[in-house]
C-alpha cells in the first residue's frame, strides 16, 4: 500500500493525542511524504508499554521544508530544526522528527510496518530498527538510560520474532566492542549523526506545559487510549502466587 493512503479518513479519533496523531498523518499524506512511528509509542505495536505521550517521527528528509511549513499553519512552533531533526510545540503538544537522510534510516523507513488503529492506518518502523535507533540514542547520550530499558523490553517481548542476526549487528557498528561507551568507534551514525539525539535546551529540549485547567487524569486517559489502539495484544501481568501482607 502507497504512503499516500496511511489512513481511513472516515474513522473517529479516539482522543485528543489520538487526534493530533491523526492532524499530522493527515498534514504528512497531503505532501505525499513518507514517515513511521519511532519513540516510546512505537513500543506498543510491539507489546511493549510506556507511558507516554511524545510523538516521534521517522520522515522524508527531502520533504523537510514542506513539513515545516505546513506545521507552521497548524499552529506548531519550531523549537530547533537541523538537516536532521526537528522539534515543534502547540501548547502542551510537541512533535519531534527525525529526518531519513542516511540510506540505513531511508531503508528503515521504507519497510516501516502498517498497522490498523482506531485513529487510521499509521506505520511503524520495523522492530529492529526502533532498537537500532533506540541504541543510536543511548551511545550518543549515555544519560538515556531508558533506551536501554525499552531494548530489553522489546527482546523479552519479541524474542521469537526478533531478527537477533540484525539486531546483534547493530550492537557490533554502535560499540566496536562488548560495552557501551560513548568514546567508542561507531559506525551506528549511518542512521542520524551523532549529535541529532543530543539537544541543549535551546534546541527543543523544553517539554510541553499542560493546558491550563487540565485534568491530569483525563490526559493519563486520552495517552493510554492511544497506547492500547497501538498495542494489538494488551500483555498480561504476571499473576501472583501468594497473597501479599500488605500490614503495616
């Protein structure tokens, strides 16, 4: 199926995030530029959760003028912009974008995977690729420890289906040898340059504030629907053997 056709136009946004998710696929389909899910919400295709509500790009990097300014007539400002990235804010909504100039992340995001949600047809780069850029992001910024995190959560999740060949070659180009080390020889920067995960606070590291008067738990709830219209198989906890004393 063509880039052009992400989405059904008919279906309801579930949420607020869901809408805004939806504003920009919309915005990116009438530019005729491809993009997939990165990011924390790209783990939950992967039953994977994380609470979040960022929304990370993977885009045409030849189409970063054209995005920008239709970001701008939506209402977004432009924190910080390189020929790598770029960050925008509308309120207490931010979008980030990471621009596919490499060929590895241009491969990367020409096998993205479709996926169906309540909110349209939205795809998501493939598993191997959101760990390889998930470990770009930790050997270039080693206080992004939760990376790591969310890579073991992806291998416990998807061990069967993980392409461990691939996966433990983009451990070999990010560290040159057994240990994760930002001094290390890398050549994992075929994704993005070395810098474009490293942001100063004046290049789009600010998050946004919440609108004044929102509830908390009502965007607790529009973020976890979002999440659970993502995630096709909702894990299950592990049940408990014995019942806890939980006296005081």
């Amino acid at each position: 199926m063509s880039h052009r056709s992400w989405h059904h136009r008919d279906m309801a946004p579930v949420s607020r995030l869901g809408r805004q998710i939806q504003e920009i696929i919309l915005c990116l389909d009438s530019l005729g530029a491809a993009a997939a899910l990165i990011g924390g919400l790209a783990l939950a295709p992967y039953n994977v959760i994380r609470a979040t509500s960022d929304v990370d790009l993977l885009a045409d990097a030849g189409l970063a003028d054209a995005i920008d300014r239709e970001l701008c007539k939506l209402g977004y400002h432009c924190l910080h912009r390189s020929a790598d990235v770029a960050n925008y804010i509308r309120g207490d909504e931010r979008v980030d974008f990471l621009f596919a100039n490499r060929p590895a992340a241009a491969a990367l995001l020409a096998s993205a995977v479709l996926q169906q949600t309540p909110f349209g047809e939205l795809r998501v780069v493939g598993l191997e690729g959101l760990i390889a850029f998930k470990l770009q992001g930790f050997v270039n910024d080693p206080r992004r420890t939760q990376d790591l995190e969310d890579i073991r959560a992806l291998l416990r999740a998807n061990r069967d289906q993980a392409d461990l060949s691939s996966i433990r070659e983009y451990f070999r180009l990010s560290t040159g040898s057994h240990c994760l080390t930002r001094s290390s020889t890398t050549s994992i920067d075929l994704l993005v340059p070395r810098g474009a995960f490293v942001r100063s606070p004046d290049q789009g590291d600010r998050r946004p504030t919440a609108s004044p008067g929102s509830e908390p738990f009502t965007s607790f709830d529009e973020m976890m629907a979002v999440i659970e219209a993502l995630c096709p198989v909702w894990p299950m906890r592990p049940a408990l053997t014995t019942t806890p004393d939980l006296r005081l």
